[in-house]
C-alpha cells in the first residue's frame, strides 16, 4: 500500500537573525500508511511539531523531500490538494476559531473552497456530530471549554474531508477531562471513519494509545514501531530524556528485582493481570 505522507532525508533548518542555521531536523526516513494512527513522541526541541508542519507544506525542507500522496510538497501549483488531503490541528484551538457561531466557524474553510451551500451544511452537520458538538451548532466558541473548542477546532479539519489528519499536541493547553474527551475523538475518527492520524504528543499515555509510535530526538527518529514494543527499552528512552507509562515502569523495576514479569503490558488492566499472575 502506498504511503499517504513519506520523507526522503528530510533535513531542515531555522535561519536566525544572525545568520545561523541550526539544524532542526536531520536526515528524518518515515512512511505513513493510510488509515493508520501514528504518534510522534518526543521532548521538547526533539524536531516532533517542525517534523509535523512538513506533512502538509506550512514549511518546506531544506534539503531532502516530503510527499503527500506521491506529491512533491514544493510543488506550489500542487499545495491546494496536498492540504486537502492532509489538514492541520495546532495546540491553542483560538488560533483556529474565526466565527463568533461555532457552525460558522466549522463551515469556514469548506466555504473557502468553493463547496456549494447544500455540500457545506451537510458537512458541518456531519463533522460536528462527529466530535460529539452537534448540540453545540449555534453556541459562541468563546463560551465553551478549552476541550470542546479543540473538537470544534477539529470538526473545521473534518469538514474539509482530509484523508488524513495532524494534531501537533492538541491536549497541551487542556484539563484531564479535556485531554480524555479529545482523545476519545481522535480514536473515533481513526477507527470508525478510517481517517489516517498523525498525533504528535509529549505524553506518554497518549502515545500508548496509537499503533505505532515514532520516538523523536536530536531531529532524528530513534525509535518506530508498536507501543508496547518500543516502550520496553526503558534505558534508551530515558537517554533521550523521556519516560515509559507508570505500568511500564513498575514492571521494569520489578524485572530489576529479579521478578518475572512482562514488559508489554501497557494498560492498568494489562498491569494489574501481570502482578495477579505474579502473585499465584
């Protein structure tokens, strides 16, 4: 199957007032299939978000080269469809929401390209139930929490149909019952819809939840591959200043202590069902 976004040695740096260029992203290899959910972990300064802003031509590289479903993202007679098909979500949802009327708001872009009244209403409709804001349609954004304006920031994306999504820390600025309710969205949208999720992210927990994890470090991908794969390389994520789940790090401390547990279970259930075996 082809790759909805791919870099190629994508390399990029930042030009400063000084005339320097620090290097951001070095030589970064990554294929993201359709209809997959990935998460991009990494701390901050890792290169996650700038890598994020590539996937749909906000920047371009500086050497190397991203595609969008085999599009080359500095084609500019091309950028229209490459942000059709891959939509952004960014973590401050104010900086998203234009309209005083929470329908009007998720009807802004459909409207900027053209799609006929008729298409537009039964998009706005359809993205908001998607989020769970139908109820919400002639609310003022401004009067809403910080949880459902990033799923009202989310319905705008959907309502433009991209075929994929990428949400750069979206629970940054959110409580834990906002964060919870933002990623229940995302999943939906992944598994019900088959929209292809890029979620960037510095939370473990968050991280454990998509199928495939991209580690981040120094501008480079230093880990790939499932969850509950990837998590159980304690020490090499902690030398690149991350940590691992709680349930993670209660195994491996465990496993120090010479106890035979499992390191893949990643969920308090999983965890819970390792210590019961343990303890019969």
């Amino acid at each position: 199957m082809d790759a909805i976004i791919k870099t190629e040695n994508l390399r990029f740096s930042y030009t400063t007032a000084e005339g320097a260029a620090p290097v951001v992203l070095d030589g970064v290899d990554l294929a993201i299939e359709p209809g997959s959910f990935v998460a991009v972990l990494g701390h901050n300064g890792s290169g996650k978000s700038t890598l994020a802003k590539h996937f749909n031509a906000i920047l371009l590289p500086s050497g190397g080269a991203v595609y969008v479903r085999g599009t080359d993202t500095r084609d500019e007679e091309k950028l229209l469809d490459i942000r059709r098909t891959v939509g952004m979500v960014f973590q401050n949802p104010d900086n998203q929401i234009v309209a005083n009327v929470v329908e009007e708001d998720v009807a802004f872009a459909p409207e900027n390209l053209g799609i006929p009244p008729e298409e537009i209403r039964r998009r706005v409709d359809e993205a908001l139930k998607a989020v769970g804001m139908y109820q919400y349609r002639e609310h003022a954004p401004h009067l809403l929490s910080g949880g459902q304006k990033q799923r009202i920031a989310i319905a705008g994306v959907i309502a433009m149909q991209p075929d994929c999504v990428v949400l750069d820390e979206p629970t940054a600025m959110l409580d834990p019952i906002g964060r919870r309710d933002v990623l229940r969205t995302i999943r939906q949208l992944n598994r019900e819809r088959g929209v292809t999720v890029v979620l960037i992210t510095h939370h473990m927990d968050e991280a454990a939840q998509a199928g495939r994890l991209v580690v981040m470090a120094r501008g480079r991908v230093v880990a790939d591959g499932a969850p509950r794969e990837v998590f159980q390389d304690v020490e090499g994520l902690r030398a690149v200043g991350l940590t691992v789940p709680e349930t993670t790090q209660l195994l491996w401390q465990l496993r120090r202590e010479g106890l035979d547990v499992p390191l893949d279970a990643l969920s308090d259930e999983e965890c819970a069902q390792a210590l019961y075996r343990l303890l019969q």
